[in-house]
C-alpha cells in the first residue's frame, strides 16, 4: 500500500495526521506514506483562480500527483476517502469533474457510505478521535466561504488556464518525503511487525 497525504507545507506532518498515518499502517501492516507539500500550489490557485472553484482545483491538483506517484511504483489505480454529498467538492458533478484529470481509475470504496458508517468504520480502526482534532491542514487553510457545489468541466479547464499545471505538479513533487511504517495488523502480537523488513513497492522518492 502506498499512501499520499497532503501537507500544507514541507516538512513533518502535524501530530494528529503522523499518528493517523500510523493507526492505518496498523490496520493494513505497511505503508509507504508519501508526503506532498502542497501549501505553495494552492497559494497558487488562491491568486490565479475565482474562489469558488479553489476546493475543485485543489483536488484535482491533488489527483494529478498521486498520479504521478502511483506511476513511480507501478500501482494502478487510486483508492479515495470520497463520499458521495459529504461536503463540497464530492457532489456528483464536481467528482466526475476532478476525476477527470485522473490518467488512472479513481476507487471509491467509501462513496455510498453516510456520516454514521464512515464514523463507525474509523472508530473500528482506531482513526475517529483523530479525525475529530482540529488541525490547520491544507484543507482548512484555503477552503473559500461558499464554494462551488456544481462547477463544469469546460469551466474549470478555463480557470486552469491561468495556472502553469506542468510547473506546479513537479514543485510539488520535488517536495515529496517518503516515511516506510511497519506495523502488525490490529489485533495481532507485535512481533509480527518484525516479519516484514520492506514494504512490497521502494520508494523512489526520499
């Protein structure tokens, strides 16, 4: 499993995001978690972009180095978080318009889930008193006050125009750090965490 968490500047993640990392590195045994930097990117998008497609173009971005990630490895496909009509940016018009920027299928394993199952499910794995913290991330920091709920494709591509897509992607692939985490899976003795001595994929990212 590799995983891609947004930072809103390089650097070590915040308390409450390291040990979320870690309580999903216990459910699944090994992570290769890769850090991006994404705080200058969207400094970017505030200054070149209406407001209310900011959350839209920031996931898209999003997609986009993940992408770029999962190419580096060999991986697939890219798993999400996403459900449907949860907040802003996972109506069905605005998914199919971030998804659109995938070269990759997107899965989407928690899209029909509604707030009390997703609760229920973190709360399984540990990760629910974290999610709760408040924590100045890269998703609070440059959310605007009303955005958009039903942008377009064509609408979207236009405000991108503004915005040198290549460059943006590899400064903050540049920025990337890799941190390999072994744990047992729940529930297991710990001294399986010493079964593994690598993750499956290397990262090429340091």
């Amino acid at each position: 499993m590799i995983g891609s968490h947004r930072l809103e500047k390089p650097g070590r993640m915040s308390e409450a995001s390291d040990t979320g990392v870690d309580r999903i590195s216990q459910a699944v045994g090994c992570v290769l978690a890769r850090m991006v930097p994404l705080g200058e990117l969207q400094q970017q998008i505030v200054g070149a972009a209406p407001a209310p497609y900011r959350v839209v173009l920031y996931r898209r971005y999003m997609l986009r180095l993940a992408v770029a990630l999962a190419q580096q490895t060999g991986a697939e496909a890219l798993v999400t978080g996403e459900a449907l009509g949860q907040v802003a940016s996972q109506t069905l018009q605005n998914l199919r318009v971030i998804e659109a920027a995938s070269a990759l299928p997107v899965l989407r394993p928690l899209i029909g889930m509604d707030k009390a199952e997703i609760t229920q499910a973190a709360q399984a794995i540990g990760t629910y008193s974290i999610s709760i913290q408040p924590d100045e991330d890269c998703c609070t920091l440059f959310v605007p006050r009303h955005p958009a709920t039903r942008t377009t494709l064509a609408a979207i591509e236009a405000a991108e125009q503004a915005l040198d897509t290549p460059a943006l992607v590899q400064m903050a692939l540049h920025g990337v750090q890799t941190v390999e985490l072994h744990f047992p899976a729940l529930g297991a003795p710990p001294s399986q965490a010493k079964q593994r001595s690598t993750c499956s994929a290397s990262p090429s990212h340091q």
